[in-house]
C-alpha cells in the first residue's frame, strides 16, 4: 500500500478462504495459566523471544485507572496498558491477573486481546513526582503508564466524549497541559479557574508511527 507520493504505508495479504489458512501454534487454551512476567521485565520478554514476535505473556499488579475500553496495571514502579478482548467488570484498587499478546506502546508495554482475572484488592501507589516537560530527557521514561503527581494551576475544562478535559498551566515552563477525568452525571468540579491543583495520575505517552526526518 502506497501513498500519493510513493511512500509506503504497509502490506496487504488476499487470502481467498479460511482453507488456505493453517494453524502452526494453536494460542494457549487458557492464557492465565501461563508464568507470571514481572511487568518491568514485560519488553525483555518480547523481544527475547526469537521465535515468534508476538505472543501471550502474563502478569500481576494492581489496576490504577479504568477507562472505556482499556485499563492500566501497575506492579513496584512500573505500569502497563492493557486493552481487554471484553468489557471486564474491575475498578481501581484491584489487583488482578492479566495475559495479553506483548507489544511495544511507545516508552512502556501493552498487552492486547487480554484475559483478566481479579485476585484482591491492593491500596494504590503514591505515585511519583513528574517533571511534565523533562521527557526526552532519559529521566522520566520510566514512569510511562504508571501513576505520578504533579502540580499546576487550573484554567478551565470541556468535555470530550466520555471524558472531562482539563485544561491546566505547569509553573514552570509556563506551559499548558490537560488532564483527563472520566465524565458523570454531576460533573461540577469544587474549584475554579485559578486554584493551585496537585493531581495524581497515571501518565502516558503516545509517539508517532513515523516522525518527521529529523525529528
């Protein structure tokens, strides 16, 4: 598949019936069965593995957001993404059992097409001071997906979906930022523009699928 300019974009494979398609490795009957992967050592698994590029991997934690169609778990310092194959009844606070098909997310992991299991409940990380604009820096990499805090000043919100935006201002730089809180019924908030806000929550950075030359 190529673009106006030639470049190109990915591959497509016609295939013309499921009969010309044969099953080499059957995925694993029940995926929770698998050995648990610590989640920091959740890409050393990936790419380890010569065999096959993609596959199941299991792991623990304790879930620290729950949106629409995705969930984060957080095990020590470090976190993943997790996109269920269904809708999983869970919250933050859970601890629970997840395996997913491995695959990088810009700084962190991901697991896709996951199964869940709870197991218990856990109290939530502290989380750790973010210095927003410091990425790049090597230094706060490793807080991608997991939950931080950070401090600004309140300028305003609106609404996106299923999401209530809030638009915010770093002290310094003097740089603006948003934080997102899921949308209820009531979603008056008990301040208003100008209140200094400490905010806790989990971080995640998205990258480009193909940057600019250069950039």
């Amino acid at each position: 598949v190529f673009n106006n300019r030639n470049q190109r974009l990915g591959e497509r494979l016609l295939v013309s019936s499921d009969e010309n398609i044969e099953v080499l490795r059957a995925a694993p009957e029940n995926p929770l069965d698998l050995p648990t992967v610590p989640v920091g050592q959740l890409m050393q698994s990936t790419a380890d593995n010569t065999e096959q590029t993609i596959r199941f991997i299991k792991t623990t934690g304790v879930v620290t957001y729950k949106g629409a169609d995705q969930f984060f778990v957080q095990d020590g310092e470090d976190g993943v993404r997790v996109v269920p194959r269904q809708e999983v009844e869970i919250a933050a606070g859970d601890r629970v059992e997840v395996a997913g098909l491995g695959r990088a997310d810009g700084l962190s992991p991901k697991l896709i097409q996951a199964v869940v299991r709870k197991v218990g409940q856990a109290a939530l990380p502290a989380g750790k001071k973010m210095d927003l604009f410091g990425i790049g820096s090597g230094i706060q990499e490793n807080l991608d997906a997991a939950r931080v805090w950070i401090e600004a000043t309140f300028l305003g919100s609106s609404f996106n979906g299923t999401v209530q935006v809030l638009e915010l201002q770093h002290e310094n730089p003097k740089r603006v930022f948003y934080a997102y809180l899921p949308a209820t019924e009531d979603s008056r908030l008990p301040f208003d523009a100008g209140s200094k806000l400490r905010l806790v929550g989990v971080f995640k950075g998205k990258t480009e699928a193909a940057a600019d030359y250069g950039q």
